[in-house]
C-alpha cells in the first residue's frame, strides 16, 4: 500500500512523515535512558550530566520522521555516487586538481562519511559531503533511547532509519576493515583518536564514547592533540606510544598546518593507517566535486550509466565555482543560490544569497567558493517552555563503502546547523511505515 496522504495544510497534501514532523510535538526523548546508553562503563560516568551542563543544544527531545521513498532514495543516491567515485575518469578530474597528499593510495576507504540532505516535495537533496562527520555515537545512544507517545508510534512508527543496535559492531568492523586494507595479516595495536586539542572541541564527548568503544572490542585507544604527536624512528608517536591507526578528526584536511608535520610525515611515509584520509576528501568532500556530480554534461563524460546520472541529476543540486567570469550574473541571481567555502565544514563561512552583503560578497570572490542553488531546509515543530516552535532541519546519513548505516537529523535556527538553537540539536530519525 502507498504511504497515506494526509490532510492538507494550506491546500498542500502531504505524508505522514511530513504531517508528524509538522504536527507532533511530543517529546520522546528518556534521559534516563539516555544516560544508560551514554555511560556504559564506570570510566564514562557523568558524562550525560556534562553534556546537558555544558553542551545543552547538543541533543533535541524530540525525533524527526522520514518517509520509507525519502529513505530508499538517500540510499540509492549514496551507492550511485559511490559508483561514480570508482570511475576512472571522475578520478581522474578530481585528481587534477588534488594536491600531492591527496594523490597517496594506501588502501582504506574512510570511516563515518555523512551524507547531509535537505527534505523537499521532490525528494531528499544532497547539500554536502563530510568525510569526517562527528556524532554517530551520540545519535545511536540517542536513537535507543527514545520512548512513544502512543501505542500507535510504538508499534507503527518508531521504526528505526538503520540499526543503532548494531552500529557499534559496525564501526569497529569499519575500523579493522581500515587496518587490513593497508596492513594486511598484522595485528591492530593503538588507535589515537586525534583532533586539535580535543578536550575543548564540543564533541569531546563523542571522543570518550569512541574510546570506550574500542576497549570493549579489546583494543588499545586513546585521545591525542595532533600537536603532541611525533614521528620517529619510522613510526608515530604519542609520548611513548606507538600509534598504529589514527581516527581523523582534523579539518585540516590535507594537513597542511605546521603543528600536523608529524602526522603528515607519518601518513605521507605509510607508517601509520589514517582514516579518513585526505584522498578521501578530495574525492568525496571537496564542494567543487558536486559541480560535477550534478552537472550532466560532466557524468556523461564521466561515462555515468543513465539510471545513476538521472538520479544524481534529480536530487543533487545545481552547484558551480565562483568566479570572476560569471560572479555578476551570481549576484544578481544571489536570492537562488547557497555560497560555500570550496574546503568547508560544519556551516562555517557559508551563506544563503539572500542574506548577503557587499563586503562579504567581496570575500567571497576573493576566495574559494561555490554556489550551490539553493534548497530551503523542511522544518520540525518543537515544543518549548513556551508555545511550540518549527525549526529547520537538516537529515545525515552516516555510510561507509556507499552504505547507508544509520540516518540522523539536525534541528536548528539560522542559516546553517549550530547546536545553539534551544529544543534543536542531533534528533534521531524514524521511519513513518507505508502501511499504517
């Protein structure tokens, strides 16, 4: 049976993941749960209670609805990229312009890649590619802890998008697939899970979550600024550790910064397994790769097959370089158009046209920028102390190897996702049943 249209709202017809989303305002979220599922070893105790304390948009009450179709299409969308990414001639384009780090091959894929997509009356669309996307951990934690409103949810609604029961398997499974693809038959030692000073990034937490996670599959982790690595001896180093694997969570993406020589050094000379990697972001993150991967022209000369270039086509958007040839015509057109730093992450410097002025219009073509054209963000009504708000919201897919393995939404205010917004922050995601 098709998925019901309900009522309409403003003479629109819509599903049940849209109704729900617009219209249930309940909040599923159990703390106490949640605690549970967050401090599951003596060493992450009170860590729930830092995280309200410290970072209290970092989790919404409330969970997000998505449609069976919107779901079965992120995923197709996700595969046929992945496809794409594998031909010789996309490769080929990208690397043109890669620098010389990214070029390196030493096997691994690149764990925990997110898919980020706005939901529109024609389907998800793809906004961006993160290679390395933070708050799988929490959101599966956050996912297992939801609790229905109503019987009706709990038996026709609350079906999950992917498995959070699983996920932890998943990752270290994706992990030691890393390891084996560069260091075949030996085993894994340290992993440095490395950021710059990771005890003030807001998903230190996270950091924790990861590090617990590990021991319990028994391997040795642990949390490092990429400041105090060393390379030496043809080895890196943390203190007197040696790391064998390092889960990357710079966005210094091509290590290019003095204070990650050592880590470049290390990767450069395959010392140490690095994921992800910066071949992966250049080819999978970089913004001047969704240029071509909704450009049909460019998947036609890619050799694309048709059903992939379609699709690609249909639910990522128009996205071209700013430059000065064409920086007039974007101007006027700006209204359209979301600008995006080429390397950028997390919303940082990036605009929607209509919000700009001259003197960042100026930056902007003073940099490197694309201009992808823009899809509004649909939106989640929250309840408050106060009346019920709608916020927007933004859908991730966290996936390795182009599969989709678990799906989780960002609830904000303002032009990009911030975990400022109060009643926002990461909302697990739900999948509305086409037979209710």
């Amino acid at each position: 049976m098709n998925a019901p249209v309900h009522p309409p709202l403003g003479g629109e017809a819509i599903s049940l993941a849209q109704a729900l989303n617009r219209r249930c305002a309940c909040r599923t979220l159990d703390t106490d749960r949640l605690r549970r599922h967050l401090e599951t070893d003596p060493s992450l105790a009170g860590l729930a209670d830092e995280i309200t304390r410290t970072r209290p948009h970092l989790v919404s009450s409330t969970a997000v609805f998505l449609s069976p179709e919107d779901l079965v299409k992120i995923g197709e969308l996700i595969a046929a990229i992945e496809r794409v990414v594998a031909l010789p001639g996309y490769r080929a384009a990208v690397m043109a312009a890669a620098p010389a780090i990214a070029k390196l091959e030493f096997g691994p894929q690149g764990v925990l890649f997110g898919f980020d997509f706005h939901l529109s009356a024609s389907g998800p669309k793809l906004i961006e590619i993160n290679t390395n996307a933070g708050g799988a951990l929490v959101n599966a934690a956050l996912a297992r802890a939801q609790a229905a409103c109503c019987e009706e949810a709990e038996r026709d609604i609350f079906v999950h998008a992917g498995d959070p029961w699983r996920f932890e398997e998943q990752i270290y499974a994706m992990f030691e697939q890393e390891w084996r693809s560069q260091r075949r038959g030996l085993p894994l030692g340290c992993i440095a899970i490395v950021d710059d000073q990771p005890g003030e990034q807001y998903l230190h937490p996270e950091f924790r979550l990861f590090e617990r996670l590990f021991a319990r599959f028994g391997a040795r982790s642990l949390i490092a600024d990429a400041r105090a690595l060393e390379y030496r001896d043809g080895r890196l180093w943390h203190a007197d550790t040696a790391i064998d694997l390092v889960y990357n969570r710079l966005t210094d993406f091509y290590f290019e910064e003095s204070g990650h020589s050592a880590l470049r050094a290390a990767y450069e000379a395959g010392a140490t397994v690095v994921t992800p990697h910066p071949r992966a972001h250049a080819l999978y993150a970089n913004k001047r790769n969704l240029e071509w991967l909704g450009n049909a022209a460019a998947l036609q000369a890619f050799d694309v097959p048709d059903d992939d270039r379609a699709l690609l086509l249909e639910h990522i958007p128009a996205t071209e370089p700013v430059t000065e040839d064409n920086a007039q015509r974007l101007w006027s057109q700006r209204r359209g158009y979301f600008f995006k730093p080429v390397s950028g992450y997390g919303g940082k410097a990036a605009y929607r046209g209509d919000k700009l002025t001259h003197r960042v219009w100026s930056e902007i073509r003073a940099q490197q920028y694309v201009a992808q054209a823009l899809v509004l963000p649909s939106g989640r009504i929250v309840a408050g102390d106060g009346p019920a708000i709608e916020l927007k919201l933004d859908v991730r897919a966290y996936a390795y190897a182009g599969t989709v393995q678990l799906v989780a939404a960002r609830l904000y205010q303002g032009q990009t996702t911030n975990f400022r917004t109060p009643g926002g922050g990461f909302a697990p995601v739900f999948v509305a049943r086409p037979d209710i």
